[in-house]
C-alpha cells in the first residue's frame, strides 16, 4: 500500500496504471484509472489495496494528489513498481535439479570436463538466491584460470527462479580425481548441496585373433 499525506483539505488521491507493452490485453486498460470499478482492489483513504492479486496486477502504478490550497491547485504524482511473488503455503529451501544425489562423473586425463549444478529457488520476499561450487571447501571462483565458473539464470513471471552453474576443468590431472567438489544452494528458509565425484575412464585392450582362414578378429576387453 503506498499514501501521500493529505496537507490540505480541499485534495483528492487518483490512481493510474502506466501505460506498457503488452497490457492492452489486461484488464486494467492502459491509461485508465483504478481502484473504483475492480473488484480485485479498491482506492481505500488514498491507499490502493489489491484484495485479490491477480497477474494482470503487475505493473507500474501512479497515484496523483490533486490539492487545492488559497484558490490555487497543486498536483503531486509518484510512481511505484508492483512485481509479483507467488504464494508459498510451505516455504521451502532450493530444490536440486541436476547433479543426481553424490552422482559420479567418467574423464579422461588431459581433456575437458564441466560440472554443472542446476536449482529452482521459489519466489521468498527479501531473500537472497545463490548458487555456488566449492573444490575442496574453497569457492570455485577462487580457483581460476585453471577452473572457469559460468552462470545463467531465469526467472518466471511470479519471481520463481532457475539458476544453473557450471564449473569447466581445461585439462583434468590425476590430482583433480582426489578433490572433492560441491554444489551449494542458499536461500533464507535453508542451504542445500549436490557432492560429485571424478573417475578416470577405463582403457580397453585391443586383443588379435588370427584363424587358419585368413580372418582376423580384434576383441575389445575392459578390465573391470
């Protein structure tokens, strides 16, 4: 709810939606005035109170003191931004999507392997959203520019939001399948981690058979 202090007598308080892209279809028209007719918010002592929240609610709003004071009249405009969050009748800590639980990673010595860590972040107001690696219980960050750290994000329409972290090793040593590497997800209800291991791929043996009649036949063996 946002107020302005009425100083004179003689003032009146309107609301406004501000014109956007897309709001034509809404039903709050662009340019029209709110909160007399809707019946999801009223106008209410100059406070514009959403009763019911719907998602053509979102937007930018102006609200317009009109006073008159010595046979003068004055006008007062401010603008405020409404975002949504969707409602959370359980408020919970981010939710893994990728790795799998202590999932196990085949690399091959000299070539690149990326790790990558994905959560969903349910929309908590005032709450903060992070997503980070650690390699031995340091902040991937640090470890640079022998691990690079890359980070997308995306965010829905209620403020939900997905963020993926990936973490790029250029050339993968035998010390780098002794580290331990985690993923951590934080917000304001709780913390949650993903641990992913690193195991060097398997060779195969390449075994030749020759018979009497000319064939030969290569059998691949993999120790296990």
């Amino acid at each position: 709810n946002t107020e302005f202090s009425k100083s004179s007598i003689n003032s009146s308080v309107a609301w406004y939606k501000v014109p956007s892209k897309g709001q034509s279809e809404d039903r709050c028209q662009e340019g029209q005035r709110v909160g007399n007719d809707e019946d999801t918010m009223k106008e209410i002592e100059g406070k514009l109170v959403f009763l019911v929240v719907r998602e053509y609610h979102r937007g930018e709003y102006t609200c317009i003191v009109t006073m008159t004071q010595r046979d003068r009249q004055y006008n007062l405009t401010r603008t405020v931004a409404v975002s949504l969050c969707a409602s959370q009748p359980d408020l919970k800590p981010p939710v893994l999507i990728q790795p799998k639980a202590d999932q196990q990673i085949e690399v091959e010595f000299d070539k690149e392997v990326s790790l990558t860590c994905r959560m969903f972040f349910h929309c908590i107001q005032d709450s903060p959203t992070i997503l980070w690696w650690t390699v031995d219980g340091r902040n991937a960050q640090e470890l640079g520019p022998a691990i690079k750290v890359f980070q997308s994000k995306e965010e829905s329409k209620v403020k939900d939001r997905t963020i993926t972290n990936t973490i790029s090793i250029k050339a993968v040593t035998p010390s780098d399948l002794q580290r331990n590497y985690t993923c951590f997800g934080k917000n304001r209800i709780g913390l949650t981690f993903a641990q992913v291991t690193l195991f060097k791929k398997a060779p195969s043996y390449a075994i030749e058979l020759g018979c009497t009649l000319g064939v030969t036949l290569l059998i691949l063996v993999t120790p296990i």
